[in-house]
C-alpha cells in the first residue's frame, strides 16, 4: 500500500499534467475565431455591390482628362527664353527647351483627344440606348462646345452633332427643360461664325431667328426665354457694331428699355457699359459725355470713396471705371482721369474672374449680394419694396433664391493688369515729361507683360495665340509711350534703342504694317531733336506712305501730326512756301485740327513769307 499511494499520486500528477494543455488556451483567441467565422457568413450572405454604369466611368475619364489638360495649358503660353534676347544678338534655339514646349503641346492634345473619345462613346457606344435622355443630351452638348474650342473640326461633322441633338429634343417629349434648343441654337450661330464660307448677313440672319425664338405669340419675352434674349442681342450687337453702328445703337436702346422695364439691374449697367464702349469705338465724345455722366448718377459712383450707391460685381464695376476714366484722358480732363485711375487700382486687387469671364445676374435684386437702391435711382419703382423682404431673402434655402445669369467675357485679369498701367502712364504723362509717375507706370505695365509673356496666363488653348497677340500689342503701345518720353527727356540714347526694339518686336511677330507709321513718325521726332531734318523729313514721308492699313479715326490723327510738323520744319524754308500753303489747304478739311492751331501756323507762314498785311 505503501508502493501504491506514490504510484498514485504520480498518475494523478501525470493526469494533471496532460490536462493541463487543454485548460491553458484562451478564451479571446476562440472568440475571435468564431467572429471571424460569423464575419464571412455575413458577407457571403450580403449582396454584392452594383458595378457602376460605363457612362459615369466615361464622364468621369472626360472631366479628368480636361483637368489634366486645363493645367499643361498654362505652360503652353510660355515662350522659350531664346525669343527674347535682345536686338543684335543671335537668336539660337535651345533644343531642350523646344523639345519640352513640343512634347507640353503633344500632351495637351493627348488629353483633349481622349476627352472627345469618352464623350463619343457615351453617345454611340453599344450601351447608349440606357442612358438617360438628360445625360446624353448634356454630354453631346460638351462635345460640341470641345469641338469648337479646342479642334478645326469641319462645319459638316458639328452641324451633324446639332442635327442630332434635335432629334434628341424631339424624341425626348418633356424630359428636357426649357433651355436645350437655345443652347443648340447657339451653338449653331457659333459653328457658322468659324465658317469662313458664310457671309455676315447668312449670320446676321441666324441671330435674328434667334431672338425670334425668345418671343411669344403676343409680342412679349417669354419669362423662361429672358436670359437667352440678352445673350443673343449681346451676340448681336458684337456681330453687328462694325458693320452697321446705327442699328446696333437701335437694338442696345431697346434692350435697355427691356431691362429697365423688367428691373433687371446688372443687365441695364451692362448694356449701358456696351454703349459707351461702342460710342468711344466711334470717336463720338459727345455722344460718350453724356453716357458717362448718366451711368455716374446711375451707379453712385464715389471715386473718393471708392464706394457706389447701386452694389454691382466687380468686374463690371472695373469695365465702367476703365471706360469712364478712358474717356476723360481722351477729353484732357487729367485731374479726373487720375481719380478715377487711383480708384480703379483700389477695387483691382480683389477682382476674381473665371477664365476672363463673369457673371452678371439676371433679377439680380432678389440676390443677397445686392443692396437696396437709393431713391434717386429709376430702379426705385421696381426695387422700392426689397428692404422689407432682405431679412426673408436672407433666411431663404439657396435652392429658392433665383440664379439666372449670363456669362460675358471680358479679358484674363492679367491682361486687365497690364492694360490699367499703362491706361495710368498715359493719364500721368505731361508735355514736358518731369511726372515720375507716369515713368513708374510704365515701367510697371512693361514689366507686367514680361512677366505674363514668360510664366503664362491661365486661357484656353484655343484663346491663347490672342492672348498672346494682345499682351504684345500692349508691350509695343508701352515701347512707344517709352520712346515718347525718351524724347521729351532728351535721352535720345534711349528712345533710339526703344525704337529699335519697336522695329525687332513688329517684324517678328508680324505687326510692322499696323505701327510703322507711328514708329516712322518717331523716328522724324528723334531726328527733328538731333537737328537731323534732312532725315527727319524722309520719315515723316514714309509715315504717311504707311498710313493705309489703319483704321480711318488713327489715321486722320497721324496724317495731322504729320503734315504739321512737316509745316515746322518747312515754314523757315521761304522758297517751300507753297508746298505749305498747301499743307495749310489740306489741313483744313481735317476735324482734328483745331481754328487755333491753324491761324496760328498761318500767322508764321505769312511772317516767315513777309506778308505782315495776311498776317495781321
């Protein structure tokens, strides 16, 4: 027995010892084992999602592709560096440049292609009879605008592709909204203006049937139709105001009378900005004075202030302030022109434009935006109630609030940068040339441009070659007004450089006929301060032999300069007294010149002649 008990309680140790393992494993681990278990039970259980329809994919693929391509164009606009070495020196291209700038556009067009082929597909692919009617119509109408902007599609593939999009307002009954055959009809009138097989009045027409189509049987607007009536007549008046400015002026007082009646405030300015535009288009200053000082009554300007009575977006606001200050410059009102400069700088640093557009807003007074015009106003009629009901217009969801507007493009707000320097230089500069301001303007407008023309500006590709064209024209007026005051200061060291870089800019990009008149009328002045008159007189000869491609107003202006200074240099000359009387009879039939000026040179021609009785 003794034997037995150690044997026993050795088995009992041994039993315990195998059971041990069994006991020692852990609770969490079983659990988490079963939950997993449980956890795919549940998904195999569950359905699988959807798979997402091919036309999403494919917007999706064109938004992307559009996005990639918007931000390579800002380095299309750059230009490699080789094109701006100075005169004299040769202009070597860099091949690594050349070859970054190719490969930028090769993408760029990559991207753009395969944009048009997912919009392709979602209209003729095999999964095209499933898609809703909206969504077809929407992704046909991006193809069209694609087309038109960024390739030279012929006008039979678009017009098929608006053909088409009728047939899908046709067959789509009410599914449609209001909008669809206005925005087909646009198009189409875009189509025809890249035509060049179309004439103006084929067009001329096509916007006429357009505006038709805005009209109801009665004669009145339809209220859905109000905002495609303003974008055609703006169409209109762009298409029709160099042809014909009379019927032009006609269509913009009727718009004006619509809008007033209508109390759409923003589209009245709008419009009212368009006159004044078109009148200083035509020179017609009286016509421009008159506009100005309704449009300052009517907005409540305060240039001091830098602060209106009727609240307007800023870009418009801007437009009428480079108008208004434009036109004073051009009357020799300097005082004025320099408040209305120093204003327009105040409200620029805060003008935000899409792609060198904005919006002006139809109905614009149900808009939180826009505060409650003053009594004085002809708005007060039909605005005199919105102060009892901003608090409920404040208060209201955003889908309630109305947000009919019409896009109008204007220009890149570099380009608007650029062009309000060198507005401010022409504004400051004085006869004598001592305002260090207007140097500093300058100098800032130029630099400005420089610096565009090197980093690029944010513009479609399509837009781009004018971009570049006008940021070029604009250095070239800017080399001139610098060349101007080189003279006037008498360093004439450099006003000879300016102009010869005037010479290298117009031949390289092709401008040389429209400024070498002016460039050659300079040339005479520089030549005139040297005591160079033999050569100030063969330029003055060659400017008026480069007058014929400007428009008829410059070259009155020119043809005057000319022929007067012609007279000072010839009047000490007794033996060309008659070519001056000449001049003199020819002077006359010019409006530029004024009795003053006149009398006065045949005061001299007669003195210089020795007949004091004329002269008397």
């Amino acid at each position: 027995m003794l034997s037995t008990t150690p044997s026993s309680s050795s088995s009992t140790e041994q039993s315990r010892g195998h059971t041990e393992p069994t006991q020692a494993i852990p609770k969490p681990l079983i659990n988490n084992t079963q939950q997993s278990i449980n956890h795919e039970e549940q998904q195999q259980q569950q359905p699988t999602p959807p798979d997402i329809p091919v036309h999403i994919t494919l917007l999706y693929l064109t938004h992307l592709h559009l996005t990639t391509a918007s931000k390579i164009s800002r380095t299309l606009m750059t230009r490699p560096s080789y094109s701006y070495q100075l005169f004299g020196t040769p202009s070597k291209p860099n091949p690594t440049e050349t070859e970054t700038h190719q490969s930028h556009i090769i993408q760029y067009r990559r991207h753009i292609l395969i944009a048009i082929n997912c919009l392709r597909s979602i209209l003729y692919g095999s999964e095209s009879l499933q898609i809703p009617i909206q969504f077809k119509f929407n992704a046909l109408i991006w193809l069209i605008k694609i087309l038109i902007n960024e390739t030279h599609s012929n006008r039979y593939q678009l017009d098929q592709l608006v053909q088409y999009g009728f047939l899908i307002i046709k067959k789509s009954g009410l599914q449609l909204d209001h909008d669809s055959r206005f925005e087909l009809t646009e198009l189409d009138i875009l189509i025809s203006l890249q035509d060049s097989t179309i004439s103006f009045r084929q067009i001329k027409k096509q916007v006429e049937r357009a505006i038709e189509l805005t009209y109801q049987k009665n004669g009145s607007i339809h209220a859905k139709s109000i905002k495609w009536y303003y974008r055609f007549q703006i169409l209109y008046i762009q298409i029709n105001s160099p042809k014909d400015y009379s019927s032009t002026q006609e269509t913009i007082q009727s718009v004006l009378k619509t809008s007033l009646t209508r109390g759409d405030q923003e589209v009245h300015i709008l419009f009212k900005a368009i006159e004044i535009k078109l009148a200083l288009d035509h020179s017609l200053f009286t016509l421009v004075g008159d506009l100005v000082d309704s449009i300052i009554k009517l907005v409540g300007f305060k240039p001091n202030e830098s602060s209106t009575t009727l609240k307007l977006c800023k870009p418009l606001e801007s437009f009428l302030v480079v108008l208004i200050g434009f036109y004073y410059y051009e009357m020799g009102e300097i005082e004025l022109g320099k408040e209305w400069v120093a204003y327009l700088y105040r409200i620029i640093e805060d003008l935000q434009l899409d792609n060198g557009s904005f919006k002006v807003f139809i109905d614009s007074s149900v808009l939180p935006n826009h505060s409650t015009v003053q009594i004085d106003s002809p708005f007060t009629r039909k605005f005199g109630q919105i102060s009892m009901l901003d608090e409920e217009i404040r208060n209201e969801p955003k889908s309630d609030v109305a947000k009919d507007f019409i896009w109008v493009k204007l220009m890149p707000i570099e380009l608007i940068q650029a062009l309000v320097s060198l507005i401010s230089a022409s504004i400051h500069l004085d006869a004598y040339g001592k305002r260090p301001k207007a140097l500093t303007y300058l100098n800032e407008g130029i630099q400005k441009i420089d610096e565009f023309l090197m980093k690029g500006i944010k513009v479609r590709f399509s837009e781009m070659s004018n971009c570049i064209q006008r940021l070029i024209r604009m250095k070239i007026e800017g080399i001139l007004m610098m060349s101007q005051m080189s003279i006037i200061r008498s360093n004439f060291l450099l006003a000879d450089q300016n102009l010869l870089d005037l010479i290298r800019i117009t031949t390289l990009t092709q401008q040389w006929p429209r400024y070498a008149s002016r460039i050659c009328f300079l040339k005479a002045m520089l030549s005139q301060s040297t005591m160079n008159f033999s050569l100030a007189k063969q330029s003055l000869s060659s400017s008026l032999r480069f007058l014929k491609p400007l428009s008829i107003q410059i070259r009155k202006q020119i043809k005057v300069l000319v022929i007067t200074t012609s007279l000072m240099l010839e009047i000490d000359e007794v033996d060309h007294s008659n070519q001056c009387q000449e001049w003199l009879e020819e002077l006359k039939a010019f409006e530029g010149v004024s009795n003053r000026s006149r009398i006065a040179l045949e005061i001299v021609l007669a003195l210089k002649c020795g007949e004091i009785v004329r002269a008397k």
